[in-house]
C-alpha cells in the first residue's frame, strides 16, 4: 500500500515550489489534493494530476478563503486527513530598515496563513471525529538568523510556536502537528538560482542547495500513519546547514 492511500490534503502555496512538488508526491502515495493557491497557477498544478487533484483559490490571509479551501477538500473528496501549509513569502530588511508594510505583509502571509489553515484544518477533523496531521512549512531561519532576515525569521519562528502549541492541544484527539524547517532550497520564492548565491552551497553539510521534492517527501512521510508517534516536532531538511556553530 502507497504512504497516503486513501488520504485527502490540503496543500497551500500549490502553485509552486515546495507546494508543487509536494502535490506531486501526495498523489504519487496515493493521496487526492485540493491545491491551494492565490496566484492562478494552482489550476496548472492539478492539470497535471487530473480527478486526483482539485484546484481552489485561496489566498491564506483571508478566514473566508482558508475556511472555504478546508470545506472544499470535504466536499469534493469526502473527508480532510492533512493539511499542508506551505504558503509563504521571503523578502529582507535590517531591523532598523524595516517598514510597517513589510512586517504585516510577511507576518501575514508567513504566519497568519499558516494560523488559519490549523485552525480550520483542526476543526474539521474535530467534526469528522478522525484523527489527521497537519504539517507546517517553517525554514532553517526560523531556528538561526542571519542579518537582514528579522521579520522572516520572526513568522518561521512563530510558525514552529505555533506548531508545538498545536501539538499539545490537540494530539490527545489523535491529530499530530509537526514543522519543517527548509534551509537553502531551488525554488521559485528565492528565484530558482539560490545555487547560484555565493557560498550557499559551502554552508551546508552536503555541499549543494536542496530541491523541493527532498522537503516534500519528508511532509508525505509525516502526513502519512507511519509517523504515527511524531508531533510537535521542527525537523530541519537543510543539508546540515543548522548543524554548523560557525
């Protein structure tokens, strides 16, 4: 039996990236998505998957739409068992640089998003009276900083907070929350050339940037019941880049 047989995801951020690839996988185990997105491209993504994949619109900033994605997955397929938040966006300032439209922007779509898509994930689960998982996207940020990354680094931060809250809540229910924690990873949100920025690759263990195919077959694995004993957990997928003191 495939690692999701049988399983219905919400992935957001599905247009790209992470979120893509991650839908690819989900189907490839056996599971059906609802891709989720705000840019249009989620429709591309479940072209390529046909009836296994369902496309909606969302933008995680706003309840309504978060709440109505959820609703859609039971609708559509009958049930939700995981929920993917992967929509995020990445963008610098030093500290004493940063603007009100920068910390909400990013606060918002970082953190918030991923706070509503729990909070509707959860409920729905409550209802159905299932267990399921729910598995944010946090960053290698969210554990270290780096100059100019603050505010970013302030929402993965909250995002893994959030996650170990969540855990404790909730997993008496049989729900399980978990984090990732990508480090320096080829995809569209850090124009697809980070192997390109200089000694990104020599930060690592590894000696190279990450794909996102390596982040999302960690995300089916905990979405999956063969992760059946962890939750509250901020696992790093980084090459050992937060391995490193100096």
């Amino acid at each position: 039996m495939s690692l999701l047989e049988g399983k219905v995801a919400l992935i957001t951020g599905a247009g790209s990236g992470i979120a893509k690839s991650s839908v690819e996988i989900f189907v490839r185990e056996g599971a059906r998505v609802v891709a989720a997105d705000v840019s249009g491209a989620e429709n591309d993504t479940a072209e390529l998957y046909g009836e296994e994949v369902s496309a909606v619109h969302c933008d995680v900033t706003n309840e309504a739409d978060v709440e109505a994605a959820v609703q859609a997955a039971v609708e559509r397929f009958g049930r939700i068992d995981a929920v993917l938040n992967v929509a995020g966006i990445a963008s610098g300032s030093l500290i004493a640089d940063v603007t009100a439209e920068h910390y909400d922007q990013t606060m918002d779509v970082n953190l918030r998003g991923v706070l509503l898509g729990m909070k509707y994930g959860i409920k729905a689960m409550k209802a159905a009276k299932t267990a399921g998982a729910i598995v944010n996207i946090s960053s290698a940020g969210g554990l270290n900083a780096a100059p100019g990354t603050g505010v970013y680094a302030a929402s993965k931060a909250g995002v893994i907070a959030l996650t170990k809250t969540a855990a404790l809540e909730v997993g008496h229910r049989g729900i399980r929350v978990n984090a990732i924690c990508p480090g320096m990873t080829k995809t569209e949100i850090m124009g697809a050339t980070v192997d390109q920025i200089p000694g990104a690759a020599e930060k690592t263990a590894l000696g190279r940037v990450g794909q996102p195919h390596e982040v999302a077959e960690l995300a089916a694995f905990l979405a999956s019941d063969r992760a059946s004993y962890i939750t509250g957990a901020a696992i790093p997928v980084d090459g050992g880049w937060t391995a490193k003191l100096a």
